[in-house]
C-alpha cells in the first residue's frame, strides 16, 4: 500500500480540553501531519480561519458556555 504524504495539509483542532488538544496533536503527528493550529473558542477559530486557508478541521461541537 503506498503512503501518503501528508505534510502539507493544513489542520485547525477547535477544542478547549488542552488534554484532548495534546494527545489529538500527538495521533496527526504519528499520521505525518506536521501543519497543525489551535484554538480554544469559536473566535479563535474564525480568526485563524481569516488567516489561514485549512484543509481539515476537528471541531468540538460542546465548547462549553460562552464559548
């Protein structure tokens, strides 16, 4: 089976649990993934979005209160 390369994808991990930001950073990582962003709330989100053009998003659909 041949490999995909990965590396040039771009991916935003929309979460506010750190923990989860880690270990779903260190999983990307072990697939090849190395263009990885956070952020904790819809805001950051939207304004990483404004700046960078991202093929994969991992949203957390619950980012509790306010956020």
């Amino acid at each position: 089976m041949q490999k995909l390369n990965l590396s040039g994808i771009q991916v935003l991990v929309v979460d506010d649990q750190r923990p989860f930001q880690v270990m779903l950073k260190g999983i990307l990582k072990s697939l090849g993934l190395v263009s990885i962003q956070f952020a904790s709330s819809g805001e950051q989100a939207l304004s990483r979005c404004g700046q960078t053009e991202f093929d994969l998003l991992f949203v957390d659909y619950n980012l509790g209160a306010g956020k």
